[in-house]
C-alpha cells in the first residue's frame, strides 16, 4: 500500500466525524436508538439533551481510537508479512512501506493534539457561547464610556464625568434620564438615604429609544423584550441576561443568578423558568412559574448553570391529552395519568400517588398534548432532576434511572429485595406536569 494512503484515510475520517456529529445534532429531537461505546475522555451521549460540544467531542475521541485501531491493525499485519517474506525482496520491501505508513499515522494523531495544545489549550476544548442578546447601553462622559445593562444610580461613581451621549447597542431598550442621583455616602453633603432615584417623579421621561444626546445625574434602564431576566444581585441589581428559549449552559452567567424577572408579551401568557444547577439540563432543578419577579432566590439558590424557558397561560388548565406515566419502557404496564384542570399549579407531587406503591418507578413517560413534564430524585426538584417536552419510550439510557441505591430497580434488573448491586435503578421519586403553550 502507498504510504500517502494512510495520512489520507486518517484526514477523511476526521472530516467525516465532524460531519457525522453534525448529522447526529440536527436529530437530537428524536429519542436515541442506540447504545454508544464508551470512549476514553469523552462523554458518552445517552440523552436527546447531550450538548453539541460534547457530541463532537465524542465523535472526534471516537475516530482517533477508531483510526488507532487501524494502524495497530496495519502494523501487526506489516510485521506478519515481514516475518513471512522471507527470499523474497518486494514483499520484504512491501511490508516495510506499510510498518512507515503505521509509525506516520501515529505521528499525526499524536502531533496534531500536541500542537493545538501547544498553541493555546482552549482549541482542544470544544465550548459554544450562549447567545448574546443583551449587549446593553454605553454612556459616553468627558472622561470616557461606561457601559451597563441595569439602572444607574449615580454617573458620579462611574468615573466618566458628566454624561453628553448615549449609545443603545440591543434592540427594545429604552433609557430614561434622572433628575436627582442616589447618594449612598453619608459623608457626601447630598446623602440622600432612602430616596428613591427611579421613581416617575425623579425620572418623567420621555424615554430614549436611539443613540444620541443625553442629560441626566442618573438613569433607568428599561428592557422591553419578552422573556426571563436573570440579575448577578439581589434586587435586580448588577448584570443581566435575558433568556427567550431554554439554554443549556448560561456561559459565563453559570452560578451568577441571585435575582429573577419575567417580562410577558401578553396578559394572557406568562413565561416561567426552570433553573438546573448543571449544564446541559442537568443536576438538581428549581421551578419558578405563578411569580412575576424574585428579588432575592435566597441563599445557595444562585447556582443555576442552565435554564428551560416555557410560557403557560396566565390561568394554567389543561389543553386536552394529558401525560402518561409507565412502569415499563415502550409505554406498557401499569400506567396512571395526570390530567391538569386545576387554576393554580400543584408544584412537585410523589410518583407514589399515581403508580403502585410497590412500583413506584417510572421508565416511560408520553405526554399528549402541549406539557411540560419534570422528574426528579426528591422533592422539590432536588437531587438528580430532568424535564421533558416530548414523550421518552426508555428512560432507563436517561440519568433519572441510573442509580445504584436501594429502591426500585430497571425492568429485567435482577434485584434483590429492592437493593440493586449491579445494574441501575430509576432514581424519580417526584413529578411535576404543567400545561404549556407552543
């Protein structure tokens, strides 16, 4: 074989592994069919919810163990040929052309990791940035620019002097300029505790839509886009970001949400929130749905890292359908049926009130109609949690349903007395279900 064949098969391997976590992405809305092998550094995907980078991380480990398959194969081949072309020069030449082409290989595969990592480590990890929608406003002083995404309380304390220009860098914004600033200081003849510097008083507008001249001691910072506002301080103070669809990683948002707001489009329809305290949906969850702000999410409550966004109808009842919970993948066995006809949402309820008691686990879930569903390890959406918005035929591939604790063990885990030594057991012990609008 000509020695130019194997750095060719190796380059077209990679090109085809990107193309093929591509493909597998764009089909990540269908429910897995099949088991992938586990690779060394690397996460497996076992979920519709596996993040792209890790995707691609996956089929990128994949290929290089799968490429040095091949020239371990190559050479142990090139090394027979060797040892039986004993007298007979071409195949002796054959076989040393072979063994070059293998060490080559190797040599690439180990030269291209090293010298992106050489480079700068960040090539070799695979991230996506989370959408930046919330660019916020730039107030031009005499001394320089100081650009936010919440209110101003004081330009004094910016360090840019007097204001002359605003520039308004995200769409449905509007700026309002302040009469009078906060003055916190109580050593500065002004300190003025308690008074309100954003009220319509101190603040009368009009409000500024478009980047020109401005006048003001401070400013309101008013966001018109619909959507889930997460602040970095109680209160709803420091930075913002603003989130219309679920995300799976906040970037460099993860852990830094200590207040909440929901900006609704209509009357009628509100948006709410789920906060998981991992990436890519996972970890313990918290919902947050029937409020329209919370200033403080409380103590060690700011360690969200992703968000499901949903709207709901102001008054939440049911759309038709339902969500149907098995004991059984495939949707067979036992079942029960959660129906939502109630004004007020009931929150996390126990798996035991809807199946048998002495089953208790859940291994399928279909949801019929526009539903949110969650399950979770314990109440109140603690330990492991995770929400569907489709119907999921196994959730034994699923994290909800690999644990290896006493309690309900995988359909054709050979159990004893509850207790499940080798294989997984569904870790769910509470649900949730709530009514959505698409």
């Amino acid at each position: 074989m000509n020695k130019k064949i194997i750095p060719i098969i190796l380059i077209a391997i990679f090109i085809g592994a990107i193309a093929t976590g591509i493909t597998i992405v764009q089909a990540a809305e269908r429910e897995l069919e099949i088991e992938y092998p586990n690779v060394p550094s690397a996460i497996t995907p076992n979920t519709i919810k596996a993040l792209l980078p890790d995707y691609i991380k996956y089929i990128i480990s994949f290929g290089i163990v799968f490429s040095g398959i091949i020239i371990f194969g190559s050479m142990l081949f090139a090394g027979f040929l060797y040892m039986t072309s004993s007298g007979n020069p071409a195949s002796m030449k054959n076989s040393k052309d072979r063994m070059f082409s293998s060490f080559l290989g190797i040599i690439i595969l180990l030269s291209s990791y090293l010298i992106l990592n050489t480079i700068n480590p960040n090539l070799i990890i695979l991230q996506i940035k989370g959408l930046d929608s919330t660019k916020g406003v730039v107030f031009i002083g005499v001394d320089g620019e100081y650009i936010t995404r919440t209110d101003v309380s004081n330009f004094e304390d910016t360090g840019i002097g007097p204001v002359q220009q605003v520039n308004i860098l995200s769409p449905n914004v509007e700026v309002i300029p302040c009469e009078v600033p906060c003055i916190r200081d109580s050593e500065d003849p002004g300190f003025n505790p308690g008074f309100d510097c954003f009220s319509d008083s101190n603040c009368p507008g009009p409000a500024i839509t478009t980047s020109g001249s401005f006048s003001g001691k401070a400013a309101r910072i008013i966001w018109k886009t619909p959507g889930v506002y997460l602040y970095d301080k109680t209160g709803y103070g420091g930075d913002l970001r603003v989130y219309t669809a679920s995300m799976g990683t906040l970037d460099d948002f993860n852990s830094k949400a200590e207040s909440i707001k929901f900006l609704s489009s209509s009357i009628d329809e509100k948006f709410g929130a789920i906060l998981h305290y991992g990436e890519g949906f996972e970890g313990q969850c918290r919902l947050i749905i029937d409020v329209d702000e919370l200033a403080d999410l409380g103590p060690s409550n700011n360690n969200a890292r992703s968000i499901t966004v949903f709207k709901y109808k102001n008054s939440i009842t049911s759309t038709g359908g339902g969500v149907y919970f098995y004991d059984w993948p495939n949707y067979t066995s036992a079942e029960a049926i959660q129906f939502f006809s109630e004004s007020t949402n009931n929150g996390w309820l126990p798996i035991s009130g809807i199946l048998d008691p002495f089953n208790k686990s859940v291994y399928s879930i279909k949801i019929d109609g526009n539903y949110l569903a969650a399950l979770s390890e314990n109440a109140n959406g603690g330990g492991k949690c995770e929400v569907f918005l489709n119907s999921d035929s196994d959730l034994m591939d699923n994290k909800i349903s690999q644990c290896t604790v006493f309690g309900d063990c995988s359909p054709g885990c050979p159990g004893i007395w509850g207790f499940c030594p080798v294989c997984t057991g569904s870790c769910a012990t509470h649900y949730l279900v709530i009514p959505i609008t698409k």
